[in-house]
C-alpha cells in the first residue's frame, strides 16, 4: 500500500521544518500539541486534548 520508510521520511522532514523544539519524549500533551500544531495544522481534524492519550500509549509501549 504504502512506503513505510519514505513515509518516515517525509514526517520527519515537516517536523525538521517546525520552527520550535520538539518537546520532551516523555510528555504526551506536549507532543500531542506539537503534532496537532506543526503536523496537522489548525484546520484539520487533529484534537490534541483527546489525542495525549494516545500518545501517552504510545509513549509507555
């Protein structure tokens, strides 16, 4: 379906762009803010309140 290690890539390359640090790797919220802020843009469907959740199971796996 899909090149998973171009994929990598290219979120890498929107976050290198980001004008801001990444925050640290263990905070959910900040992460889950940053993401909905530098990744997935005002305008789109991204909530970064219910998705620190999912990052935080993400972050403890």
């Amino acid at each position: 379906m899909g090149n998973l290690a171009y994929a990598c890539a290219m979120a890498r390359v929107v976050y290198l762009r980001a004008p801001c640090v990444l925050p640290a790797p263990a905070e959910s919220a900040g992460l889950s803010a940053y993401h909905k802020k530098y990744y997935n843009t005002a305008l789109g469907a991204a909530d970064s309140q219910r998705n620190a959740a999912l990052f935080a199971q993400a972050i403890a796996a």
